[in-house]
C-alpha cells in the first residue's frame, strides 16, 4: 500500500506537551464494531468492557536512554548525542546518533558532564545513523551509569516544544512499570491510576502483564512510499510460560483479550501460532501490521491517537479498518482529542470479519 494513504491533517495544537490530570480524565472515544463513534471518557472503561475480559498490560520501564557527550578526534572536539533503543548484551545497545554521519566505527565517545563519568566504543555503524556502542560497563553498573548521565528520551514531538522536566520522570511512566529496558513508554497505559485498576476489577476485568521494551525506531517516520518498502527496527519482548497459559484459558472461557497498547498488541500477536494460541516468548520482534492482516491473539484495543504517516497508525488501520480509522481521526480532530503520547485515547472493537 502507498504510504500516503495513510496520511491525515493534524492541527499542531492538539499535540499534547502534558497529561490530563488526573490521567484517568482523558477523553476515550469508542470506536464500536459497526464504526459508530462514542465520546465519553478513560473514567467509563469499567463500563464499555465485559465481565471475564482480560487487560494485557506492558510492564516495560523507560530509562534514561538519551545522552549528550563529547567525540574527540585528534584536537578537535564535537558534540553528539546518542539515543539508546535496543540492549543486545550487558554493556551493548543499539543507537541512533547524531550527527550520524561523522562518527567513525573504532571512536569512543565520553558521556556525562565530567570525564570518564560513562564512556562507548562506536563497535559498528548502519543505516540512518544506527549504531552499535559498546560501553565502558555491564549490566547494574551500566544500568546504574545511565542513571546518572542519561536523560529521559522524551518523544521528539514534546522534546522539540519544551524541556525534560522533573514531573516527566512521573508522567512519562506507568504506574506498573517494573521491568527496565524501554527508551519509549507503552502510551496507552499512561492512563490508568490504582482507582481505575481496582474498579475494573470490581467490574470483573482482570489483568496480565508481558513485556516489550519499546524502541526509539518507534517514532522513526516512515520514509518509503510503500509500506512494503519500510522496515520495522526490532524490540525484545517476552511472554511466560504461565502468562500464555492463562491468557489461553481467557480466550478458551469466551473471555476476550484487550491489548493496553499497540506494544502489548504487536507481542500477543508475534507471540500467537496460527491457531491464536499464545505461546511462550523472549526474543526480539520486528512485527509490522497494515490493513490485510489477520489478527489471532487479539479481540480489543485501547490505544492513543498516533502520528499521519505512522506505521502505528497503519496498524490500527489493520485492526478496525482504514476507512473506519479515517472516520475516528476527523471526528477526535474535530473535537478536539489531544493526540500522541500525553494524549486522549480510543477503544476500538472490530467487526468479526476483521480478526
């Protein structure tokens, strides 16, 4: 498909640069099974789902995973930043640098506002200014390094309006988040509060977590025409074996899986066999849905409004239906959704005939 069919006007102002407060006050719009439209709000959760669904939650953890430093060559002296987005061993991670294209395999580059506070060799290099950095540390000393000299990789979108800032530290993480290892937080999730999580419980929605450590390739734009022509950066994810189990049993009670984010969504699906039945998983994947797929793990999504041109929003597209999707996008631009990852989200139930 061409990607400028995915593509939509967005006015610059419904870009959110803060949460609703509190974050269960964000507006929702139901997309239900026949693309009728509902505004209401996250607060009314409890009442759009069913007794015996399950909520899939990603319980990954953003880390400080951008970092300003210094590349010495010779006596001359520039900066570069660096934006860590998969770890591929303790003391390696993938990263985008920039500027990119000066950077020469075999340099090191020092972190941090004081020498030999955090240090990377430039292993290898690929495409779009990817690289592979092999840090000075491993493991809980490197994690505990980034700490320090790291900074919390706001999306571009809200880093390029305004500064990281202490409240960020909170609104930019999930209330479950335990498991380090995202440089982009699972969105959807921002949403919810323990208020929210013990009245779906009360309503008889329960819970499961897996974990995807979202990348930085995540807000990467989309620069083939084709959507066949865009490759996808892959991310680690991971499913237990006693996660799949019961998430099996849900679907096998008549129970319905409702994936909290695209993230939570992509896993279940790299994760499903042909029958849908979940398996167990820890690997990385590089999963791209568009229009034509045909779903197997997942019945639900509560996902944010994403970017035009996005492979995100060609995925909820896959889920609901592109002309459908084009209809939900006018109608929260129209009234005035806030969109992205500070934004108001959407629940989209599909029609049968889409999964």
């Amino acid at each position: 498909m061409r990607v400028d069919e995915f593509d939509f006007d967005l006015p610059e102002d419904l870009i959110a640069l803060r949460p609703a407060l509190p974050r269960s006050a964000a507006k929702l719009l139901h997309v239900g099974p026949d693309g009728g439209l509902a505004d209401r709000t996250i607060a009314d959760l409890p009442g759009l789902l069913r007794r015996g669904d399950v909520l899939v939650f990603n319980d990954t953890r953003v880390i400080p995973a951008r970092l300003f430093g210094l590349r010495h060559r010779g006596d001359t002296v520039a900066r570069v930043e660096a934006t860590l987005h998969m770890r591929v061993a303790p003391e390696r991670w993938q990263a985008f640098l920039k500027p990119g294209k000066r950077v020469r395999v075999g340099e090191t580059l020092e972190f941090g506002e004081t020498p030999g506070a955090l240090s990377a060799l430039v292993a290898e290099k690929n495409e779009g200014g990817e690289a592979l950095l092999v840090f000075d540390r491993s493991g809980p000393d490197l994690d505990a390094a980034l700490a320090v000299s790291g900074i919390l990789p706001l999306p571009p979108y809200i880093a390029s309006k305004r500064p990281v800032d202490a409240q960020d530290t909170a609104d930019y993480q999930t209330i479950y988040a335990r498991e380090n290892g995202a440089v982009a937080a699972p969105t959807a999730g921002l949403h919810f509060t323990d208020d929210l999580i013990q009245r779906l419980e009360a309503a008889g929605v329960e819970r499961e977590f897996l974990t995807l450590h979202v990348g930085a390739g995540t807000f990467l734009p989309v620069k083939a025409e084709t959507t066949e022509a865009h490759k996808m950066h892959a991310e680690i994810g991971r499913i237990d074996q006693a996660t799949a189990d019961r998430l099996n049993a849900v679907r096998d009670g008549g129970g319905r899986l409702v994936a909290v984010g695209t993230t939570s969504l992509r896993l279940l699906e790299s994760a499903a066999d042909e029958a849908g039945r979940i398996q167990p998983f820890d690997a990385p994947t590089s999963i791209f849905i568009t229009p034509g797929y045909r779903f197997r793990a997942v019945d639900v999504l509560m996902t944010n409004f994403h970017l035009p041109r996005s492979t995100l929003f060609m995925l909820v597209s896959a889920f609901s239906g592109l002309e459908t999707m084009r209809a939900a996008y006018a109608h929260a631009v129209a009234e005035h959704y806030r969109f992205y990852s500070y934004g108001d989200a959407c629940l989209l139930e599909p029609a049968e005939r889409m999964r």
